[in-house]
C-alpha cells in the first residue's frame, strides 16, 4: 500500500530533499511549508499526483489545525511523520555576554514547540496509520552526552528539548508508533553552509528508503542519518 507521509519544512534542504525522495520512492506527500516556496515549486511540478502541498507555519497553532484538515481531506490516516522544520538564529554562535533572548525564545518555539504543535494535531491520523511512523529530526548538538560547544545555546537546547519530547511520545505511543529522533548529518544546505560534508539529497534517498521501510529499520531511540545510536 502507498505510504502516506507529511514532511514539515518542506520548501527546502533537507525537507525538500526529502520530499523529493519519498516521491521518487512512490509515496504519497503531503509537503507542509510556510508561504514562498522556493526548491519546493519544482517538486509539486515534477511529482504532481504524489506530492500536495500544505500550508503551515509550526509556530502557529491555527495554521497547524488548518494544515491537519488540508490533510484531513485528501487521506484518512498517515503512516509516517516527519517533524523537519527548525531554525538557527542569526546570533546562534554569539559568546554567552552577547546572546538575544528574542532569538532564543524563538528558536524554542519553531524547534522544541513546534513539533509539539505538529505532533497533537496530526496523532490522530497517525495512530490510524499502517504501521506508523514519527520521526523528529534533531541533531548531534542536541546530544547531552556528546557535548562539546561552549556556545550556540538556542540550537542545542532546543534540540535537547525535541530529544525529550521524542521520548515522552516514545512512551505514550509503545507499541502503537515507531518513533525516534534522527541527527541527519552535517548537510550542504542554508542551514549547515557550503562546507559541509553531506548532500542533502544523497541523505534524504537514503533516510526515505528507510522510513518507508516496513518495519523500519531503526532500533535505537536516537540515530545519525545511517541508524546507528547516539546518545541522548
Ligand atoms: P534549512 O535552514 O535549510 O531549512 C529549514 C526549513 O525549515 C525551511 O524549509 C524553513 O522554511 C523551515 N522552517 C523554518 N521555520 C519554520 C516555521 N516556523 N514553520 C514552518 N517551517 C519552518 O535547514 P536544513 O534543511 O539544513 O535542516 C533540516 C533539519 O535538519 C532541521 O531540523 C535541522 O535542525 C536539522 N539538521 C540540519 C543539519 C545541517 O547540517 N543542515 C545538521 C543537523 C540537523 P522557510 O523556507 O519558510 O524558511
């Protein structure tokens, strides 16, 4: 059966990226996105029976609960949610005497709030799915146990945060749910810059060849791009 997916972040990176992927890959996509797509346009272009595009801003509620009924309205139920959009602030890298405490409140309600906003809307299409998955996509700097910055706050917390809301949901959703948080890797996009190691596109085919797998073949709460565990 054709797997039903929601990205969040859709426009582009990884999201895009990813979106691109499940569609190569035959599912069906629901790409969720602020207003002003950018590397999105083309996909809805190229995959047009596949890839519907939604609406939503994470940070505001209403326009998730839109976003749910959009979906709502074209599948009963989705097998695979992927908690993707986030942000780093333009002062993420400030040393502690200069960081603005706007741009992490911010960063906190588009990366740790946010996907809890996604998560209440669209549980009840996704406990209606077909062996459903719940993926966030987090990141090494949100790994306590790895920790080797001395600034960038905002991210790493809010990262943190988003570990912890993955499991909390881990334990409400036992054996009904897959979930668990991914690190994708340090990737060419706006967000990781152009020296990064990973292509973004060569990432996501694999990471939609494994979320589309049925069972997916993740074991671990917490995983790099690969599956292989990181620590909380
Ligand atoms: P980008 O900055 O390239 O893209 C971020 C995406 O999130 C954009 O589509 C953006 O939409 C969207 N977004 C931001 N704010 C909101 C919002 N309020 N509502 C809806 N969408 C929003 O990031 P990447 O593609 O690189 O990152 C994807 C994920 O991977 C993130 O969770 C990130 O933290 C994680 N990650 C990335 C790494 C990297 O090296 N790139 C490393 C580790 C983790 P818009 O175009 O409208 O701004």
């Amino acid at each position: 059966m054709t797997r039903r997916v929601l990205v969040t972040g859709a426009n582009r990176g990884f999201g895009a990226a990813l979106t691109a992927a499940f569609a190569r890959q035959g599912a069906q996509v629901f790409a969720a996105a602020r207003k002003g797509h950018t590397t999105l346009d083309a996909i809805l272009e190229r995959y047009p029976s596949l890839v519907t595009g939604i609406e939503l801003d994470v940070t505001d509620l209403a326009s998730v609960e839109a976003a749910r009924d959009a979906v709502a309205e074209r599948a009963p139920a989705l097998d695979v949610l992927v908690n993707n959009a986030a942000m780093r602030s333009p002062t993420v890298s400030e040393p502690i005497e200069s960081i603005d405490f706007a741009d992490v409140a911010r960063t906190f309600d588009v990366n740790a709030i946010g996907p809890l906003r996604v998560a209440q809307a669209f549980l009840p299409m996704l406990r209606a799915g077909d062996s459903p998955v719940f993926v966030n996509v987090s990141s090494e700097a949100g790994s306590i146990g790895q920790c080797w910055r001395d600034r960038e706050f905002d991210y790493c917390m809010s990262k943190a945060a988003l570990n912890m809301a993955t499991a909390i949901f881990a334990n409400l959703l036992r054996g009904k749910v897959h979930v668990f948080s991914m690190h994708p890797g340090w990737m060419r996009t706006d967000m990781g810059g152009p020296r990064a190691s990973l292509d973004p596109e060569e990432v996501a085919e694999g990471v939609a060849t494994k979320l589309l797998a049925v069972p997916v073949p993740i074991a671990a709460p917490f995983v790099d791009h690969e599956g292989h565990p990181l620590p909380w």
